[in-house]
C-alpha cells in the first residue's frame, strides 16, 4: 500500500487553509461581537446625554423664557418716561 506524497501534501495544505480560514472568521466574528458590544454601551451614554441635552432644551423653549424682558422693560421705562414730560407741562 502506497500513497502519493503529494496527495498527502494537497491534504495538509487543504486542512491547513481550512483552519486558517476558520480562524479568521472566527476572529472577525469576535471583533463585530466586540464592536456592537461596545456601541451598545455606548448608545446607553448617549441616549442619557440626549435626553439631558433635551430636557435643557425644552426649557429653554418654554413660554417665560421666550418672552422679551428686556424688551418689555424698556417699554415701561419710556412710557414712564413720556408720562413724566407731560405731567411737568
């Protein structure tokens, strides 16, 4: 009973590839398993910053914090202003 010596050869090297190929799936799997991980915890953060970030926002937006102020100050100053001319004539 002989075998071929390069047949022997073609089958480590098939096996071997075969392991290889194996291998670095294996290895990228791991890293999308780590990379989803990672933006899963991330997205944890960044859903506690966004939720702050909007509730500043809304009440920034909020009625008595859009009404003009100073504006309105200014109003009243002048009003009191042109009313005190016309009580000294």
């Amino acid at each position: 009973m002989s075998t071929d010596p390069n047949k022997f050869a073609r089958g480590l090297l098939t096996d071997a590839l075969s392991h290889v190929s194996s291998l670095v799936r294996s290895e990228v799997d791991l890293a999308w398993s780590e990379i989803n991980e990672n933006l899963k915890s991330a997205g944890v953060v960044f859903a506690i910053i966004a939720f702050v970030m909007i509730k500043k926002g809304m009440s920034d937006l909020e009625l008595s914090s859009l009404a003009p102020i100073r504006t309105a100050k200014n109003v009243k100053r002048d009003a009191q202003a042109v009313k005190g001319v016309y009580d000294e004539k």
